[in-house]
C-alpha cells in the first residue's frame, strides 16, 4: 500500500510518562519539530497534558509495524522554559509533603508493613502518585481517603518492588558507578538463571547480585556475545582432534575461545578454537 503525505510526516517515538512502568507510543506529524531522544516533550492522554521522555525513535512508517495495533498519543510541543519550570516546581512540593505523608501513615499505623519511596506530581498538578514498597498486599482505603482530604487533589497509590526502588533513588554498583537501572534503562528486563549458567557463573556469588539483591541488569547486556560463543565452541567432555593428536575437552574459557585439552596420552594442553577440529552436532 502506497503511503500518503501524512504517514510520510509522522514521526514516531516510545515515551515514558512514569517513573516506573509506564510508557506509551506516541507521535507527531509538525516537520518542524526537531525532537531526539531524551527529550522532554508535552503529550496528550485522554484529554489531559503529561510530560513525557522520548525513549525510543520510530523513524519509518511501516505498515507491518505493531504500532497499527497499538493506541497512540500525540505528542502537544517540546517542553519550553516555562513547562521546565512547571515541572521543577512540581518536584519541589512532591518532596515537600514527604514528611506529611509519612505521619499520615503513622497515625494509621500502617509504618511497619508499607515504606513510601517516592511522591510525584503529575504535570497538570491535579494528582499525587506514591510510590511505596511493601512485602505484603495493603489495604490503604482509609489511608487513602486520609491523604485526600490533606493533600487535597486525586492521590493514586503504586506499589513497587525492589527493582523499581533502586530506579527511583540510585545507587552505586559494583563496577563503581551509578546503577544502571537508574542511569540509562528505560525498561528492566528479568534476569534468568540460565543466562547464569550459559556464562558459567557461579549461581551462589555475591558478585552477580545488584543493590536490589536480584541478579545483576548488566548480566543480560552480554548474553548475546556468550550464546554466539557457545554455538562455535565444543562442550567439556566432547572429542576433538589437535595439532598433537586426538583429545577430550576438558574445560573452556569462553571469552579467550580457548580450551583445555587431555591427549590420549594423558598430557595437557591449552589451545586456541581455531587449531581444533569437532563435531558440531
């Protein structure tokens, strides 16, 4: 199908709206918008104005493309000084009720089971997002109706878990800088034990645990190059054929594309992926 004016002129972007999940597709169809991702932009969602950040740029209209199935949103204008400003000011008196809201909790006595990470207000400043952790379900209905009639606009109450609590205040990790989750990933993608395995890590280290104490986001940057890898290479125990004869694998390095090697005659040797011949089944 042949592409109108219009499709040719829209420019397409994946927006995060939220601190912690939320993230919408949106788009603009004014060429003389110079937008980049990381921008700050005004979006309108469901009659109401948001601030959104550009995550991701969809450059090309494409028929086949999931966005034909997905709801879009239009993205209003770039965020100017004065919406910068509004924002700023939007941030200040999210954290100037902290302490409010925290009393609010002790009084209902509701401390023990539930601890709020963070407040935002939306753009429009008619609603108060809490962000709170807990290890359990919450009943907050009276809490809820307490923070309403104090805080006097809409207040919606997110719970989050771990993960989400170290996106939100940053931390150090191991490597010594700011945790990544909080530097530059958009979404946190679950880390599962067989990338562990597939790196030949040991499962019980302390090392592969982030501040959150789940399995480190950094792992899953790697696990592409790794599986690459383990395609090429033999398993241990597998037989191959050397330069000194024919051996059994008997460990691999993975990253060196070496392997250590025992001959038939009970010597061993290290060698490069490339002087062995195997069976690749």
């Amino acid at each position: 199908m042949k592409k109108d004016k219009t499709e040719k002129e829209k420019f397409y972007f994946l927006a995060i709206i939220r601190k912690i999940k939320t993230s919408v597709y949106v788009f603009t169809d004014n060429v003389n918008f110079k937008l980049k991702v990381s921008d700050k932009v005004i979006i309108q969602i469901d009659g109401k104005y948001e601030v959104g950040i550009l995550a991701e740029k969809i450059i090309a209209f494409d028929e086949q493309s999931d966005l034909k199935t997905k709801k879009l949103y239009k993205i209003i204008r770039k965020c100017t000084d004065k919406d910068i400003e509004i924002i700023k000011n939007n941030s200040i008196q999210a954290k100037m009720i902290m302490e409010k809201c925290n009393s609010v909790i002790v009084t209902h006595n509701m401390k023990s089971v539930m601890k709020i990470t963070d407040i935002e207000l939306v753009f429009s400043g008619d609603k108060f997002i809490i962000y709170y952790t807990s290890e359990d379900r919450v009943d907050f209905r009276e809490l809820l109706k307490s923070l309403n009639k104090i805080l006097m606009v809409k207040v919606q109450m997110v719970q989050i878990g771990v993960r989400d609590e170290v996106k939100i205040k940053g931390s150090l990790g191991q490597c010594g800088n700011v945790v990544c989750c909080k530097r530059f990933l958009n979404k946190i993608k679950p880390v599962v034990v067989n990338t562990i395995k597939e790196q030949e890590l040991f499962i019980r280290s302390n090392k592969i645990s982030g501040v959150c104490q789940r399995l480190m986001c950094c792992i899953e940057f790697e696990s592409e190059t790794y599986r690459d890898l383990i395609s090429r290479m033999p398993s241990c125990g597998m037989q191959c054929e050397t330069p000194y004869g024919k051996g059994k694998v008997e460990a691999r390095r993975l990253l060196k594309e070496e392997v250590d090697v025992e001959l038939e005659d009970g010597t061993k040797k290290t060698l490069n992926l490339k002087d062995i011949k195997f069976d690749k089944k």
